[in-house]
C-alpha cells in the first residue's frame, strides 16, 4: 500500500469516528461539537499506539482512558468508547482529579490548567487540551476544526510507538531524534 493510499484510509478511519461524533452531539445538543470530536480522537487514538508489553499485566488488560482534572465531555467520552475494544483491550474510562505515574493510566487526557511533565517518561500517551499543554498528542482548533499535533520524540522517550496512519494525519509532528 503506497503512502496516498495509507494516508486516504487514515483519514477515511477518522472522518468515520468523526462523522459519529457529530451524530451523538446531534442527539446531545447540550454538548459542544468540539468536545464530541475530540472524544471520538480520544478513542481512536489507542488503535494508533504501540506500548510496551509490560504495559499490560495480561493480553486482555484492560486499556484506561483517564480524564484528569476537570471532566468536559460528560457522557459523551462513555458513549463512544462502549464496547470498544484495541487489539483485544477493552477500552475503559476513568475520571481522576490528579494523575501519578502509578495511576494504572495508559491514555491521560490532561486539561489546559493540568501539568503532563510528571508523566513524562512513564509509558502514558499523554494527550493535551492545548499546544502548550505538554502532551504527546496536543489538540489545536484551527479554522474551526478540532486538529492534533504530534510530539513523536516525546512518544519515543515514554516506550510508545505511534503508527505513521497517525502520524500522517497529524497538523504537525515533532520527529524522533536519529539514532
């Protein structure tokens, strides 16, 4: 599969998770389109990602979604992750008010007012409110549009492979140090 075809079905993946977002804010119009959005980011993120075997203690471990902090999607982030399963994981999601290293987190979604870096290093993909958040994933509106950037280097430094599908898709990407 050559790399137009690879980036038309990331894209295809997306707009599907997208268009599925939209219809669970039309039947919740209490909710923000871009918090619906970025839900549907949020659980189909986990396809994407590569841990570390040790990440889970058996192959049908569950993998944790965490929201820490503040809680913006209400029941929007429980409605796209039921029933869905990643290579086999079940995807579960957790609310916390603070996060450590030890929390059990595979996904952290952290607010803009939350501190990622004492989860650098930890094996957590770490996805951000904002830009300047500190993520591993940050999402960015532009033009209207939710959007995500990619910090891969930070990626590599926590054991985490992210899939280029991804990573094509991205509005930018900080690389990998050679080496």
């Amino acid at each position: 599969m050559d790399a137009v075809t690879r980036r038309s079905a990331a894209i295809a993946c997306l707009a599907t998770a997208l268009f599925a977002a939209w219809s669970a804010v039309s039947a919740q119009s209490t909710q923000p389109l871009e918090y619906a959005v970025k839900a549907a980011y949020l659980v189909k993120f986990p396809s994407y990602v590569e841990w570390p075997d040790s990440a889970f203690p058996t192959a049908d471990s569950p993998i944790a979604l965490c929201v820490v902090g503040p809680d913006p999607f209400g029941r929007l982030l429980d409605e796209a992750s039921a029933g869905q399963q990643v290579h086999g994981h079940p995807l579960v999601v957790r609310r916390m008010k603070t996060i450590t290293r030890d929390s059990g987190c595979h996904i952290a979604f952290v607010a803009a007012d939350s501190s990622a870096d004492k989860l650098a290093g930890s094996g957590v993909l770490v996805v951000s409110d904002t830009p300047a958040g500190g993520g591993i994933i940050s999402f960015v509106v532009q033009d209207n549009r939710v959007r995500f950037t990619v910090d891969d280097e930070a990626a590599a430094q926590s054991g985490l492979g992210i899939s280029s599908k991804l990573l094509s898709v991205a509005l930018s990407v900080r690389p990998r140090a050679k080496g």
